[in-house]
C-alpha cells in the first residue's frame, strides 16, 4: 500500500493559551492523497472530562492511540481514586506516539497531538510532536499542513491575557486563513474550549466548498 491509499488527516489544528483557559480548533477534512475522504471529520476529540487533543496524522495510528489513552486513563482514575494530571496524560500520549514512530510497518504510523486541559495546577497546552518529543507551550501551537497559515496569524494578533470568547474568535481566524490557501485542510472548523467548567465544544460549522466552473 502507497502512501496515496493511506486516509490521512491533512490538516490545520490550534491551540491557544488565554487568561482563564485553553481553546483548540481544527477543521475538518480528511485527505486521501488527492481525494478528499471525509468532510465531517471530528479532530478535537476528549479524553477525559477536563482534557482534550487535536489530531493530525494516518487516521488509524491517532483513532488507536487516543483509545487507548483514554482507556488507560479512566484505569488510572478508578485504581488511584485521583484526577489526571494533564502532564500524566500528555506523558502516556507521548510515550505511545514514540513506540509507534518506531515500530516496523509499511504504512509510517504518523501522528501529531496538540493536548490542552485543566487540574488542580491550573490550565496547560502542550505540543506532542510526530517523533514522540513533548513540549509545554505558554502561548499558542499549531499543527498539520496549514499551520504556516495560522502561525502567520497567531503571531500577528495574538496577546498575552487575552479572554475566552477573544481566544475562540482568533482561532477560527487561523483555521479560516489555512482554509483559504492549504488544499489539504477545509470543509469546517471546530472549536472547544477547556475552562473551570472542563471540555465544551463552542463552535461546529461546515463549509459549503462546492464550485462551478
């Protein structure tokens, strides 16, 4: 199998760091090569109550491992008795994307994660690179074949302290100029918020992308 047959998730995601939260976007498409194979694709998915993650990547590699962890983490919970930490959970997401870079396969296990959430600490956003790195981020990070668009704009509009409802408006700004110009993200934008109420999706739109020539 080539990498053309492989559904892979071309992508713009966006997370951002606001005075009392976090807010993730993402669109929604999902690519095939040069085929468009979903439109209605949900990138921003909640792995427990209080902490969320962005996918970008081969579908089947990010679909598991967000299963997985949130399998481990529910077990975690009922063995302990105690919430996740979200660095617990940025940890046991990063180790899985490192074995699974590594593993021997014909089809690259690719994935990106970008995961915001909230506990007793406070409100944290982290990078979870393809290669299995992890990064806290104070500020912004986007991931996925339009983040270019969105960092051109991150890095114009955004301030430090900015409120919930600013940081939702910016983000949707970012996914709408990686709409515009990258092939590979489209069809809708989501966004979610993480704040003292824990994981709320604010905004779910398509995008009528159909032409006439």
């Amino acid at each position: 199998m080539n990498d053309e047959n492989m559904m892979n998730t071309g992508t713009t995601t966006v997370g951002l760091i606001c005075k009392d939260g976090v807010v993730l976007a993402a669109d929604k498409r999902a690519t095939s090569g040069y085929l468009i194979s979903g439109k209605k694709v949900d990138k921003i998915i909640k792995i427990t109550d209080e902490i969320a993650v962005t996918m970008a990547g081969t579908v089947s590699d990010v679909q598991l491992m967000i299963r997985l962890s949130q399998a481990e983490l529910r077990l975690k919970r009922i063995r302990t008795g105690e919430d996740v930490t979200v660095k617990e959970a940025a940890n046991l997401i990063a180790r899985m994307v490192y074995s699974n870079i590594r593993k021997m396969s014909m089809i690259p296990g690719i994935s990106h994660f970008v995961l915001g959430g909230k506990d007793s600490g406070g409100f944290y956003l982290y990078d979870l690179y393809a290669d299995g790195s992890i990064n806290q981020i104070d500020d912004f990070i986007s991931s996925g074949s339009g983040s270019v668009m969105a960092y051109g704009v991150l890095e114009t509009l955004y301030k430090k302290n900015m409120g919930t409802e600013e940081a939702v408006k910016l983000a949707v700004k970012c996914i709408s100029a990686a709409i515009q110009r990258d092939i590979a993200s489209g069809s809708g934008i989501d966004v979610v918020t993480i704040t003292k109420d824990g994981v709320k999706k604010v905004i779910t739109k398509e995008i009528d992308t159909k032409t006439n020539v």
